[in-house]
C-alpha cells in the first residue's frame, strides 16, 4: 500500500463503508477520528483519511464514548458516540501538507486550456490552517461549486483531476476558500474560535445552431429552418462565517456564530431564427436579446447559552436570526424590424425574508448510578418567518400591457410554537428514548395583484388576505442496544 492512504485501509476491513460524506461501522456513523487518542485533525472524521498514508498505520480501532457534554455533567450512561482511533508507528502529534497541480494546453479547435491548484494544511490537537485555491476551463471536478466550498485535505487535489467531463461548452472557474480554528487551554472544555472565507466564481458560455429541411410532401411545400443560439453567465459567490465558543466563563458556556454570503449571478442570451417555405416570399425570423441581473445577500447569527456543569438541572437558551435580500432585473427583446414575434418584456422581483427563533429548554437528571440512567427533557420553542416578494412584468408589444400572470405583491407571515418532552434512559446494554412534539402554527397570505383595466397604480390592485391555524403532534420512540468492536490490522 506504498503511497496509498489510510481510506485504502479502511475500504478493506469488514463492516466499513468510506463515502466522500461520512465513514461509517456495522452501519453507525464515525462521529470523531482520534490519532493516537487525540484530535489532531480536527472535528471532521474524514480528514485524517485523505492525510495519513497506509505504511504510516499499525492499528485501527473503534470503539463507543460519551461525548464531551455528557462526560462534564458526570453521566453515568449517556448515548454514546461511535469513533475511530487510528495507532500510527511513530508519534504524530503535529501534521502539515501542501500539493499544488498544473496542467495546460490547446483544444482542437485552439483554445486554450488550463486547470491548476494548490492548498495548504496544518493540523494539531489545538490548531488547524487550511486553505485551497484553484483555477480550471477544462471541466475537471476541481471547477465544481462544492469542491471548492468544502475541500478539506490538499492530498485529494490529486485524486480529483482524474475525472473531467465532456468539452460541450466552455466553463471557466475559480475559487479559493481558508479556515482557521484555534482552541485554548482544553479541547473539550475550554474556549475556542474558528473563521472561514470561501469564494467562487464561474464563467459559462455556450453555442449551438440546427438546420433542419423538411422535403415537399403532397400538399406540402419545402421547408428550410434555422436555429441558432448562445448564452454567457457569470456566477459570483462570496462567504464569511465566524464561530466562537466559550466554555471557560462565569456564565458556564456560550456560542456565538455569525454568517453572511452575498452572490451575483448575471446572464445573456442570443437566439435567432429563420423559417423559409419553398415558393412562397414569406421569411418568417426572430432575433431574441434576454439578459438578466440576480443579486443575494445572506446574514445569519445565532447565540446559546447553556449550563453544561454536573449540576442535575441544566438551563439553555437558543436565539437564530435570518435576514435574507433578492434583487432580480431581467429583461427580453425581440431587435429585428421583421420579426414575426416583435416584443419587449421586462420584470423586476425583489423581496427580503425574516427568519428568527427562541428556544429555551430544561434538563433534569432523576437517576444517575452505577446501573442506569435517566433524565428528562422540555423546551418551549418560538419562531417567526416573514418573506415578502414583489414582480412586476410589463408585455410591449402592441403598448404598455402589464402580464397579470407575473405581476404580484406578496407578503407570507408564519407564527409557531411548539412543546417538547423528552425522556432518555440508559443502561450498561440498552439506551431507550422517547418523547413528544406539540406545535401550534399560524400562517397568514396577504396578496396584491392588478385588475382591469390594469394599471401600474397600486392603489388600484386588488388586496386578498387568507389566514389559517393548525396543530401538529409528533411522538417517538427509540430503542438501541449498544456494541463494542475493535478491529486491529
């Protein structure tokens, strides 16, 4: 296994199953990768399979633990989580990477292309660096949106310029992202930070033109057709989100987190037509112009607050907020004098959306021993989602009509509350949980939309209000024995 990494490892031993989102045992999950019992890759269990190599492995082993929380509030039997800890033959307790890839040269039609990488990582047990950027017009997996959001190990660049599609059109992208995640004092129990910048930009363009003749049937005259077409785009993305959490304070722990994205997305389109009947003068031709503008922005924040002591009562307290802003301009004309199909049309839709929550929940332990286990849960959850969206189309082309089936004014309210109830109890050979959801939610439609004789005046559009309410109740119930496996190599 020279040169391969620990993912080849893994694939052979029975029970694993490593996808690009998860590593799972007998079917459970892997929640935490451990070298050597530490975290030196961080939170993500899949890190530590892209960046340790095969010859670097002596043992593997899985086993069951409490997490963090549990441990601290001094649980006897809680639900434990599944993880990995890879042994390696010489101590690791610090690990940097780097890779960098290039490549280049002409199409055969002569254009030239192009796909090149490069990231950079340093991992410990209180400290990760990541950071990746690439450029690529060749449609390698390295250009996909997602690849550059959440590459995570710089030997997977490699792995991914193996695959690229087809050349049917032309995509040009780039994209970089890095993050940084820093922890003092205890990895478990003391304060820590984190801040992540990503970027991606594609450019797309394509052309394509069929020519179709239909021979002279009976009746039928000779036909001739044409269709021709091409679109641009340009896709714009940029992301911020910081994280802190503060364990160490007199208030016990707190977590803040804040996010904003915005994106552009612009885009043009030609597309040309022409219809010609053998015998006849009549050319009937369309020459179609469409462009349009879209603009999002995102900002999104969320603070708790929760008592994690060993106490046997545990207060918490969860604020989201979610502020969401769509602009979209986009506009179709027909510029040939002769076309069949003259028009120009022209619609804006922009609205903002609302989002927030609070929730405030209650733990109790009521038994906690050398047997068993067994604590109660309630919480009281409020949430508020306002989204409001406007489009107005206007139709010219015989005069200013507006398109009734475009235009709107809406404003969507959604008010609920719910109640929540829980039990978990656990034991050395089962862990058995339920519980009960109660939500009330009010939902409210308040609409504006034109009449005839139709108008660009709002004070002449029809209003329509539409209310409803309505219950939900959700119980459950789980019941899990657990198991203890080690898997040595």
């Amino acid at each position: 296994m020279d040169g391969e990494s620990l993912r080849a490892i893994l694939e052979q031993l029975p029970g694993f199953k490593v996808s690009r989102n998860r590593i799972t045992v007998d079917g459970e999950e892997i929640k935490r990768t451990y070298i050597n019992g530490v975290l030196v890759f961080g939170d993500n269990p899949l890190t530590a399979v892209g960046a340790l190599k095969a010859d670097e492995v002596s043992q593997v082993r899985v086993y069951d633990e409490q997490n963090a929380v549990d441990k601290r509030r001094g649980l006897k039997h809680s639900k434990k989580d599944r993880v990995l800890d890879v042994v390696t033959k010489e101590p690791l307790l610090r690990l940097a990477e780097a890779g960098v890839l290039g490549e280049g040269g002409a199409d055969e039609t002569g254009q030239l292309r192009y796909s090149g990488a490069a990231a950079l990582a340093y991992y410990s047990e209180m400290l990760q660096l990541k950071g990746f950027a690439g450029a690529d017009n060749t449609g390698t997996q390295i250009g996909n949106n997602e690849y550059f959001l959440y590459q995570d190990s710089a030997n997977d660049i490699l792995r991914a310029a193996r695959s690229s599609d087809n050349l049917v059109s032309y995509t040009e992208s780039t994209g970089a992202n890095i993050g940084l995640t820093k922890y003092w004092k205890d990895r478990d129990y003391g304060n820590s930070m984190s801040a992540v910048y990503r970027y991606v930009r594609k450019y797309e363009k394509t052309a394509s033109q069929v020519l179709t003749d239909y021979f002279a049937s009976g009746a039928n005259p000779a036909i001739s057709s044409s269709d021709t077409s091409s679109s641009r785009s340009v896709r714009g993305y940029h992301n911020v989100r910081f994280d802190f959490d503060l364990k160490d304070t007199p208030l016990k722990s707190f977590a803040l987190t804040a996010e904003a994205s915005v994106s552009d997305d612009r885009h043009s389109s030609l597309a040309a037509s022409e219809t010609i009947t053998d015998g006849s003068e009549d050319i009937r031709s369309r020459h179609e112009n469409s462009c349009g503008n879209n603009r999002d922005f995102d900002l999104m924040t969320e603070l708790s607050w929760t008592n994690n002591d060993a106490a046997k009562l545990r207060p918490s307290l969860d604020l989201t907020f979610d502020f969401e802003r769509n602009n979209t301009l986009s506009w179709t004309v027909d510029t040939l004098a002769t076309s069949f199909d003259r028009r120009q049309l022209s619609s804006d839709g922009f609205g903002n959306s609302i989002y927030a929550t609070a929730d405030f929940g209650l733990s109790g332990i009521i038994i906690n021993d050398e047997h068993r286990t067994f604590s109660i849960d309630a919480g009281i959850t409020s949430s508020f989602d306002r989204s409001k969206r406007r489009m107005l189309t206007i139709d010219e082309i015989y005069g200013r009509d507006i398109d009734l089936a475009n235009t709107f004014d809406n404003t969507w309210n959604s008010f609920s509350n719910s109640l929540n109830a829980s039990f978990n109890y656990s034991s050395r050979h089962m862990h058995l949980s339920g519980g009960l959801s109660v939500r009330n939610t009010l939902q409210a439609d308040d609409e504006k939309y034109p009449q005839p004789p139709y108008s660009e005046d709002e004070n002449t559009w029809t209003e329509f209000s539409s209310d409803r309410s309505y219950w939900s109740v959700l119980p459950f119930l789980s019941l899990r024995y657990k198991s203890l496996s080690t898997v040595r190599i």
